[in-house]
C-alpha cells in the first residue's frame, strides 16, 4: 500500500515530479517536510525497470504510479476501477510547490486544498478512506494524547482507550508507527468510516470528518454503506488522477522516475564549418521511432486507454 500514499501525495497534479530524486543544489518535491514519509519509490522503480525494457520510452512514471494504485486498492480488497492513461511525465519538481494540509488541518482548511483542484467535499471526505489502509507516525497525532491545546488532557474526541494503547506504542522507540484504521488495517474497506464513529480515528483531520457539520452526514453514509464507499471512491480517484494531467507533446517519459531525461543539444554554431559526415558520429538507421523522408512523426497517443 505503499504505492498508494505516493500517489496521494501525487495527487495534486499528476506529473510523477513526486519521484524526481535532489541533486546538489537542486531540492526536488521528495525533500519537502509533507513527502519526506513517503514510501515505495523503490515499486516504482522496478515496474519502470521491467516496462522499459520490454517497451522503452512508452509507459510514463505518471501512469506507472496510476495503475500501481489502482492495482493496490484492488489487492486490497477495494474496488476494481478503470482508468485512463496517457498521461506524460513533468520536467519540474519543486520543493516550493508542495502544500498539502497537515494533519491536524481543520476540515474546513484541508477542503480548502481539495477544491482549488476542483475536488469536491464529497471526494475529500471519499479519498481520505484512502487511511483505511497504511501507517502513520506517532509525530503526526502525538499532541492528541496530552495536553491537547494545552488543556493538560487528551483530545476529548478520541475514545479512551486508544488514547491509553496509543500512549503505549508512541512512548516506545523513536517515531513509533501505528495502523491509520485499528480494526481493519489491511484491508480496503469502509471500516474507517465506523472507527470515526466510535472515536477510533488517528489523525485529527479524520477525526473531525465525525463531527464536522458538513460532512457527518458522509461519513455516516459511508459508514453504513460498503458499496456506496467503494463506488464513491472509484469515481473519486479517478478525477483525482486526471489533476493536471500532461498530454500530448507536454513533459516527457523519462527513462529512469528518478531524474529528468537528459536535455539534447541542437545548438550549432553557423560559423565552423561543418563536414557533411563526420567519422565519429553513427549513421541514423530508419527505424520505427525516425520519421520516413516526406512523412511526418507521430505525435505520442492523446487518446487515454482504460486499464
Ligand atoms: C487532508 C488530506 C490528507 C492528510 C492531512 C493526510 C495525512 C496523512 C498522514 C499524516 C499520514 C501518515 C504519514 C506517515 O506517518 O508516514 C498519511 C498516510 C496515508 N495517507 Fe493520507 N492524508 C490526506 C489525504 C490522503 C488521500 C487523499 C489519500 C489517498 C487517496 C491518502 C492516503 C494515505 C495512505 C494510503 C497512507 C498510509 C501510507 C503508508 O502506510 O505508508 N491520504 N496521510
């Protein structure tokens, strides 16, 4: 499930720049604070591996990431959706661009983010289910289990209880991780819609879902509605995965997820004298990917295919 945080934080735009590793003096999206917890690049690489080989330069880290998901949610137990691909890879990745909600965001702030990529209440509350599988650190919601907002106690909106399991499993090691839904961790189901209900949620953000005004009643419809939760999030990612989509002559494949393709060089300089065939460079064949003399290169496909 791993897979699955990357492309939430992918989310935002669906160009693969998540993937692009630092290089001296030029921080990528990966060292921003919200992504440094991000995990499962490695997949990615090895599906990139395998794909460039069978079919080089064909399958971007875009709709690599896409497909991983889709194939995670559905591993998982969640629902088989199709979706489309097509989609290119981004030739930025920067630090400055990444502004995610944190997780003590109040609903309100967090759905702030979520409509200005033109997502709705009903798909935030929808793709936050996502956190029916996978961890989190104790970091990210240790301020709930004492001097909650300095009232000297735990937030009065998680259940006892887990406050009291919690506060055992974060006193231990540095940065411990616990399960995001306690009952049904590996699973993909609505069952974190019910440990809301019953007070059992981590983050504080999924807590408030609960109790908020505007999306209780989701939550409550979720809860009591497996397949309503599976056909919501289906559709829900799916709009969450055409986000900024490149196509097109847009962005590039890249070859490794990691880095940028090289740059090529077609700057010539009108003043040397140029031989009409140099010894060192390698005769162009005409292969499949070089355009016959009078016919024109095709574009790569705009029409998205549905896995
Ligand atoms: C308001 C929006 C969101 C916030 C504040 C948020 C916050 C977090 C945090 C703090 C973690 C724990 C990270 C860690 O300890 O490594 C987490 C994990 C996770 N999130 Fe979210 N999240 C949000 C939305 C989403 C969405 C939209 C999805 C997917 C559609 C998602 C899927 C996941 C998954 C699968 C994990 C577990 C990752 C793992 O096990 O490594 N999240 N999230």
């Amino acid at each position: 499930m791993a897979t699955k945080k990357l492309v939430t934080y992918e989310r935002l735009g669906c160009d693969a720049s998540i993937l692009i590793d630092s290089i001296k003096n030029k921080p990528s999206e990966k060292s921003a604070g919200p992504n440094l917890t991000v995990r499962g690049f490695e997949i990615i690489d090895e599906a990139k591996r395998r794909l460039e080989a069978a079919c080089p330069s064909t399958i971007s880290c875009a709709d690599i990431i896409t497909v991983a998901t889709r194939d995670s949610v559905a591993l998982a137990g969640g629902p088989n959706y199709a979706i489309p691909t097509g989609r290119r890879d981004g030739l930025v990745s920067n630090p400055n661009d990444v502004n995610l909600p944190g997780p003590s965001s109040s609903v309100s702030s967090a759905f702030q983010a979520f409509k200005a990529k033109g997502l709705t209440l009903n798909e935030m509350v929808t793709l936050l289910g996502a956190h029916t599988v996978g961890f989190t650190h104790c970091s990210f919601f240790q301020d709930r289990l004492s001097n909650f907002q300095g009232t000297g106690a735990s937030d009065p909106s998680m259940d006892p209880g887990l406050v009291s399991n919690l506060t055992k499993i974060c006193g231990t090691g540095s940065d411990p991780k616990t399960f995001l839904d306690q009952n049904t961790s590996f699973v993909f189901d609505n069952e974190y819609y019910n440990q809301l209900k019953l007070k059992k949620g981590i983050l504080q953000i999924d807590q408030e879902l609960a109790s908020d005004r505007t999306t209780a009643g989701l939550v409550s419809g979720f809860s009591s509605s497996r397949i309503r939760f599976d056909q919501s999030f289906a559709s829900a990612i799916v709009r969450m995965a055409s986000i900024k989509v490149l196509v097109g002559n847009a962005g590039e494949i890249r070859k490794n997820c990691r880095a940028f393709n090289p740059r090529k060089r077609t700057v010539v300089s009108s003043r040397i004298p140029q031989r009409k065939s140099s010894p060192r460079t390698p005769k162009i064949k005409n292969s499949s990917r070089t355009a016959a003399p009078g016919k024109k290169r095709k574009n790569p496909p705009r029409i998205p295919i549905l896995f």
